[in-house]
C-alpha cells in the first residue's frame, strides 16, 4: 500500500538553486527595503537618506534569511 504521508526529508538543491536563491534573498531585501526608504524620503522631504538606511537595512535583511534558510 502507498504510504499517504511524505517522506521527512528535502531533497537537497544543488549549487546553481542555491546561488540563485541567495541572489534572490539579496535583491529583493535591497529592492524592497530601499523603496520603501525612498517613499520615507518623499514623504519627509529628506535628501536620499532613508534609500541609503533602506538599502543597507534590506542587504543586512537579505542576508539574515538566507543564512537562517540555508543552515541545516
């Protein structure tokens, strides 16, 4: 009889899945978080500090998840 249930383990990606996923986590954090430093900019009229606060805060992000998504 089939077993209903899955198996417990993933398979394992190999290295280009890993390397696109990593580039993945990278951007979007920094697309994402930088945007929403420029819409603070916009709405408290600052010159381009939030974009940078918002980039920096969206690479530190990025890399958080993909360490947290990539340890075993």
């Amino acid at each position: 009889m089939a077993d209903k249930h899955p198996p417990d383990h993933k398979p394992q990606p190999d290295g280009s899945d890993m390397g696109w996923r990593a580039l993945g986590y990278l951007i979007s954090g920094i697309v994402f978080w930088g945007g929403l430093g420029y819409l603070v900019d916009l709405w408290l009229d600052l010159p381009r500090v939030g974009l940078l606060v918002g980039m920096l805060v969206g690479a530190a992000a990025g890399m958080y998840l993909l360490i947290k998504q990539m340890s075993p």
